[in-house]
C-alpha cells in the first residue's frame, strides 16, 4: 500500500510541470518491433521522440516472425499493414504432425472469420517496414547508444555506456527486449529467467512454394520440433523464403551448432521431414543459422513515473504461440492513443492495467503450452496429443484454438484504435 502511494506520488511529480495539451518529450530505448511502433506511433500523435539503440546500426536479430490478425490491426492503424503484406507470405492453417505421421494439430484461420489469415515475414523486412517512416514522422534516431542507467524515473534522465546522456524527458518507454538492462532499475522484484529451451533459425529458398500457406511443425515426443514458416521476400529481396526453425535445449545450442551438419539434416532431419532435408541440400553447414533463446518475463506493474516498460522488457514470454511481435504493436499503438486522449505520465497507468488483460493471457497461455512442445519424457507430449487432437477435430475446441493462435483473446473489449 505504501508502495502504490510512493508510485502516485511519483506520477504526481512527473506530470506537475505539463498542461494538458503538452506535446511530449518522448525518449525510447530500443529499436525492435515495440520501440520503433511506439516511436511512429507517438511521433505521428505530435510528440517529440528520441529513440536509442545499442548497436552502431540498428538491425533485427532472428529469422522470421508470424504476423497475427491483432498486429497486423497495429500495422493498420500505422499505415503499413500493406507494406508488410507485401513483403510477408499469407499463412491460413497451423498444420502440426508428429513423428509417425499422425495430425496433432491443425488450425484454420477461416475458422476465426472467413478470408482471414496471418502473414509470415521475415525480420529484416519488418523491421525495414517499421524503420523506413519512423526519419519521416520526425523520430530521432541515436545509434550506438547502449542505455544502462536511468535516472529520476519522475523526470527521467537516460545515460549510456559511453557516459552521454539523454533527456530529461517527460516520458521514457523502454523496450530493450526481453533481457532488458533497465527493467531491474525500474523494477528490482522483476524476474526473466530463461527457458530451458531454446531454438536454431534459418532462412532457406522455397523457389517452388512447398512450403507456401501454412505454418507447419513435426514433433517427435516434446525433444524434436521442427518448423517451416514462409516468410515472403528475404533480407536481399529474395522471393518466397522460408524460415526454418528446430528447437534445442539452451544447454546445448553451442554444441548442436558445433556439431556436423550433414549428420543432422541427413539422420535426424530427414527421416522426420524429408521433403525440408531436400531443401537443405546445397547447404553444408550451419553458416546462416542464428540462435534464440526466450525468457518469461514478470514485472508485476510494467509503470514507474514517468517511465514505462513496453513490449518484451514487459511480457517477454515463450514463442509457442507466436504473439510476442503482435503484443507489442498492439502494447505501441495504444499507448499512443491513451497519451492522445491524455498527454501525461497518469496515462501510463491506465495504459498497462487495460494492456494487460491482454497480455497476460498470453503469458500465461505460452508458459502452459510449451513444455508440450519443448521438454523430454512421454507426459507431455501424451498430453499435447490428449489436449491438440480434439482441439483441431471437434468445433468447439477448434474455434476456441484459433482465437488463441489469431492472438484476438483478451479479458475485457479491444479499445478502439485512432489512426495517427
Ligand atoms: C525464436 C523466436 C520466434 C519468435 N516468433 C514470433 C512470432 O512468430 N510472432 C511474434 O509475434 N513474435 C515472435 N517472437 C517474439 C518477438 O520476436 C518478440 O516478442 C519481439 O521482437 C519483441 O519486440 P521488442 O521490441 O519488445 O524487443 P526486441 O525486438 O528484442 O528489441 C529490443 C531492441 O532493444 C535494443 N536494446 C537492448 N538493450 C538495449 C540497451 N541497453 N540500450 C539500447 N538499446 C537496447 C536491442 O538491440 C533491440 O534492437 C519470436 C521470438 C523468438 C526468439
């Protein structure tokens, strides 16, 4: 209790020196998928917007991700749905086999509404989708600026590693992803311990479609998911890649990558996906691989004064169901629109208690579903089979499997969301 009056009374203090038709000074660390959204978000709304990234060059780390229904509604509201569908592939189904052939999963997209479906797109490309406007609408942008210290969280001040600093600012969002170097700063109870499964990446050619509309998986028990996501143009342009994604335990990321690949993709990889080995078979080793590991993310309130965690240093959660990318363009757009309809640091409040209802289901639903898909020994993957097999079967279950994959289930009405 005495915890939330400390709280108020920062919030009080950051909002005294704004009148209500302020134009914000915004500072954003972080130029991934939420902190470049929130910075065109918030720009376009009038505010004045530094965003600062670590690296020299901003860039995207990974291979690619599934746009759902929800994110590509963000994208909307940015006035780039279309660019992203340009450059993505449509994915209508979650096709899902285990070893022995037999169907574990299989969502629909038109079971949500007819027509629809999400898009796969390749990480450069949404990046240069969401990076392109972002000089245009005013944004400044600082590279090289690796942010490890926050001071006055009520009139934040930000200072990077090379001793600068930056503000102080009315607002600061931080979204540095899920290993977040700020969000103990902020808020010293958070936890992010890492999951205990990780994945490689790839991104290979798919000249003859093969791979084209669905997002497809092969399970042998919960040890081995292997999965193929068409992603559309590739970093270079290319047309119709696919990124190709097989779990590993974190542990042992280092040594599978260390490993030989030919025995990989001719004795465990083929026998489980024939057709994905032929794709592989120009390739001899594991340059083009990267690797990625997951945290899940518990901040309790993602709000301190005028500073906010947003998108991953928030909720960063387990990939099973793909919504991390989407929860954070949605986390972006309507912060901006809770800061149009009130530009001060109260709308943070209100902001992360509404955003949650969302998120957190999504947390948790991520956290429940992923050792049925990453673990060892037989009863989790026996559940996977006893829970997913109805799911894709019987009607019920299967609407109720893809609003969960549509990313569209939320505690409480999705708020209407203004245009910039
Ligand atoms: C294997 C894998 C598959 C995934 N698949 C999907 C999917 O299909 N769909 C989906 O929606 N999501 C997916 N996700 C999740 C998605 O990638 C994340 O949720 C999303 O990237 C989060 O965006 P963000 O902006 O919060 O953080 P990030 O994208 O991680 O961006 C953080 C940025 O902050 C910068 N930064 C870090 N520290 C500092 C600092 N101290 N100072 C300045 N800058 C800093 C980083 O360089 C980076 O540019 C997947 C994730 C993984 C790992």
């Amino acid at each position: 209790m005495r915890g939330a009056r400390h709280d108020d009374r920062i919030v009080e203090r950051a909002s005294e020196h704004l009148s209500p038709m302020t134009t914000l000074k915004i500072g954003i660390v972080g130029c991934g998928v939420g902190g470049m959204a929130a910075a065109l978000a918030l720009a376009r709304h009038g505010h004045a917007v530094t965003l600062l990234e670590a690296f020299e060059q901003a860039r995207p780390v990974g291979s690619g991700l599934l746009l759902q229904p929800t994110g590509l509604a963000a994208l909307r509201a940015l006035q780039l749905e279309d660019a992203a569908r340009a450059t993505g592939a449509p994915v209508r189904e979650l096709i899902g086999h285990d070893s022995k052939g037999r169907r574990v999963m299989a969502l629909d997209y038109g079971d949500w509404r007819p027509g629809a479906h999400g898009v796969g797109i390749h990480r450069a490309a949404l990046f240069d989708v969401l990076h392109a406007p972002l000089a245009p609408a005013g944004v400044e942008i600082v590279t090289g600026a690796r942010i490890t210290r926050l001071v006055d969280p009520a009139r934040p001040v930000l200072h990077d590693e090379a001793g600068r600093s930056f503000g102080p600012f009315d607002i600061v969002l931080v979204a540095d992803g899920s290993a977040s170097t700020l969000r103990g700063a902020l808020k010293p109870r958070a936890r992010a311990p890492v999951y205990p499964w990780g994945a490689v990446w790839t991104n290979i050619a798919d000249p003859n479609e093969r791979f084209a509309g669905a997002l497809r998986q092969v399970y042998h028990r919960a040890e081995v998911m292997c999965g193929a996501l068409p992603v559309g143009k590739g970093p270079g342009g290319e047309q119709n890649c696919t990124a190709v994604f097989w779990s590993v335990p974190v542990a042992g990321i280092d040594a599978f990558l260390a490993g030989d690949f030919s025995a990989w993709r001719d004795r465990r990889l083929a026998p489980l996906w024939p057709e994905l080995a032929q794709a592989f078979s120009n390739h001899d080793d594991w340059s083009g691989f990267s690797r990625a590991i997951y945290r899940d993310v518990s901040v309790g309130r993602w709000d301190v004064g005028a500073c906010a965690l947003i998108g991953d240093a928030a909720h960063g959660t387990s990939p099973q169901l793909g919504q991390g990318g989407n929860l954070a363009l949605v986390d972006a757009v309507e912060l901006a629109d809770r800061l149009a309809a009130s530009p001060s640091p109260t709308a943070l409040k209100g902001w992360q208690a509404d955003r949650r209802r969302h998120t957190g289901l999504y947390q948790l639903a991520s956290k429940a579903l992923t050792p049925l898909f990453q673990s060892r020994g037989w009863f989790w993957p026996w559940l996977r089979t006893f829970a997913f097999t109805p799911t894709s079967r019987l009607p019920g279950f299967r609407q109720a499997g893809v609003r969960l994959l549509t990313g569209t289930l939320r505690l409480g009405r999705f708020p209407r969301v203004s245009k910039p």
